[in-house]
C-alpha cells in the first residue's frame, strides 16, 4: 500500500516521529487497539501500525462522535491531525478520519 500511501500525502511511523509538536501530517495504518479510558473523558486512543511500527492517534470526543462508524467499520485508516509530543512520546491528535 506504501506507493498508494505516499501519493495521498501519508507518511510512515518514523517520519512522524522525526516532526516537531504541531506539525501537520497525515498517517495510515492498520487500527489494532482502540481503547476507552473511563477516565478520559470521552477521548478514543487508537493504536496504528504500518509497515514500520505503531502509533497512536487521539481522538477528541467530538471527532470521535464524527468517524466511530469509519474506524469501526475500517481495518485500515488514514487520519489527518497535529503531532503531539510529550516527554519522548510521540502521537497524532486527530481532525479527520476516513477509511483506506
């Protein structure tokens, strides 16, 4: 899927790890973990892999709201959002989701 991926404008794992805080990117993957915390309030973690590793991307409760149906009905999706990192971690706080 790499070459389709790349024409779309997504980037792999590593390369979203190399941008600074707030960067915009687009990511793809395989969604293998969806977790719910109760003590969240209402924020999705999802947890992509692609060819390279994984990544997690957060979905804020109104997002969520919009794209539950396309991440729950998608075993691959491409999320765009701002790269958030915090003490080493790194991940993506959505915008949009939409099924690959």
């Amino acid at each position: 899927y790499r070459p389709a991926l790349t024409r779309a404008g997504v980037i792999s794992t590593p390369q979203v790890n190399a941008h600074k805080n707030g960067k915009r990117v687009r990511v793809a993957g395989g969604h293998v973990v969806r977790q719910h915390p109760q003590t969240a309030r209402g924020v999705v973690f999802v947890s992509l892999e692609d060819e390279e590793g994984m990544l997690d991307v957060v979905l804020q409760p109104r997002v969520w709201d919009a794209v539950r149906k396309t991440v729950k009905g998608n075993s691959l999706i491409i999320a765009d959002g701002t790269v958030q990192q915090n003490g080493g971690a790194c991940s993506v706080l959505a915008t949009a989701v939409r099924g690959f």
